[in-house]
C-alpha cells in the first residue's frame, strides 16, 4: 500500500488544496492527517471540511484540542490564543464534533505504523521531537511503537532511527526501513512550514516496499497570505509563509 502522511495544515486552503491534487497522481491508498488542521490560517471549516472526507485516519493537534475545548491554551500567546478563538466561532457544528472526537494516537497495525501529533511519551503533553535528545525519551516504550512513528507539531522534517540504548539522527531524505531499527519520522508542515522552505510538506509511506518519501509542492502563497491580511488575525501568520518560518 502506498500511504499519504501528512500534517500541521493549520487552515491553510491553498497549500492543502496543492497538496491533495499532488497526492491524486501517487496512487495512494489510505490518506492520514496527524492534526492541527486550524490554527493560523484563513480557512478552518474548508480545510476540516477536506480532511474529514479525505482522510482515513486523523489525529488531534494541539491547536484542534484547543478550538474543540479539550486543553488549557490560556498560556498560549496573545496572536495564536486569538486565532483559535476565531476558528472555535467560525467552525460548523459538524466540524467541531469531528475535532471533539479525534484520537491523540492511534496504530495500523497492518502497516506496522503509529500515527501521533507530538511525541508519544505523555501524548496528551503534545511535546516535541526535533532532537535525539527528545527522541531518546522515547526509548522506554520503544516496544509500544511502531515500526515507523509519524509525528508533526514541530513543522519540521526529522528523521530519528532507534534501537535498545540507541537513537541515530539521519538526513530528512527518502530512505528505507531497516530491519532490527524502528524509526520516529516528523513530516513538516502542509500549511505553515518552518524549515526556510516556503512549499507545502507532505509524505508517502510505500508498506510493500517500507520506503519513505518527503515531498514538496509549491502552491498560491499570495493568496492564502492575503486572506490573513484581510482578517482579523495577526498578520505575522500571513508574512512567515513566504519565508517558511
């Protein structure tokens, strides 16, 4: 099977929308979104609307359990706690049910594939992983992931291979699953990448093959930041997209 991963679409239509017509010609079989589909962006019911009827499996985000009321996000700051607020006024009910409802983790097991949005060590934390430091935590319950972990929340492309006592770093490139390692992947940002790569970020896990692809698709900057600087939201969301920070 050939899967698509990807995460941290944060209400960015235009960069979602290049990203699911970059998918329709890489005869994907399963889609998986590792949540923050609001947050930051324009267009949170568009973008809820398309992940919910794209995508197989999605998992919670952080900003998802703060617009759904299921976090404290009062230590948030001011610019990020107004966006969400926004969003949670703006959403339908059938997409605010939907992010009420969202797992934090959830196993394939046929793919040997976890799916989480932050680190899986207390996942209801949404900690990070883009460090050996932070991958190494995860060590202690090595056995309970999968055979590769997907992660967003950092927007960042991270590759960390993993085996009793060991965590290697490895370049974020297309490489394959190597027996007797398991791997922790984070697959950057669709929406609002932070890598000094303006494009969209998405992935593709081949379970025939246990390859693993990063991707990259250009898509309508202008225009999603426009619809920043038309809002009421901060205008630094809009401004950071063509930079990739």
């Amino acid at each position: 099977m050939r899967l698509a991963i990807f995460s941290d679409v944060h209400a960015n239509l235009e960069a979602l929308s290049a990203v699911m017509e970059s998918y329709r010609h890489e005869n994907i079989e399963r889609h998986y979104c590792l949540g923050d589909v609001v947050g930051y962006g324009a267009n949170p019911n568009e973008c809820a609307s398309i992940v919910r009827e794209v995508s197989d499996v999605t998992i919670l985000g952080n900003h998802d359990a703060a617009v759904a009321g299921r976090m404290d996000y009062s230590y948030y700051y001011e610019a990020a706690r107004q966006a969400l607020d926004a969003h949670a006024n703006t959403l339908t009910k059938e997409n605010m049910a939907w992010l009420r409802s969202l797992p934090y983790k959830q196993m394939i097991d046929d793919a040997g594939l976890l799916l989480c949005h932050g680190s899986p060590v207390r996942i209801e934390e949404f900690e990070y992983i883009f460090a050996p430091e932070q991958a190494r935590e995860c060590l202690p319950i090595l056995e309970q992931l999968g055979d590769l972990t997907v992660i967003g929340h950092s927007h960042l492309c991270k590759v960390f291979a993993l085996k009793p006592g060991f965590v290697e770093e490895l370049p974020p490139t297309d490489f394959t699953l190597e027996p007797g390692f398991k791997y922790i992947v984070s697959v950057g940002s669709v929406g609002q990448p932070r890598d000094y790569d303006n494009r969209a970020s998405y992935t593709i896990f081949d379970t025939e093959d246990r390859s693993f692809s990063f991707k990259r698709v250009e898509y309508d900057i202008d225009l999603a930041a426009t619809k920043i600087f038309d809002s009421n939201l901060e205008r630094n969301f809009g401004h950071r997209l063509f930079i990739g920070v």
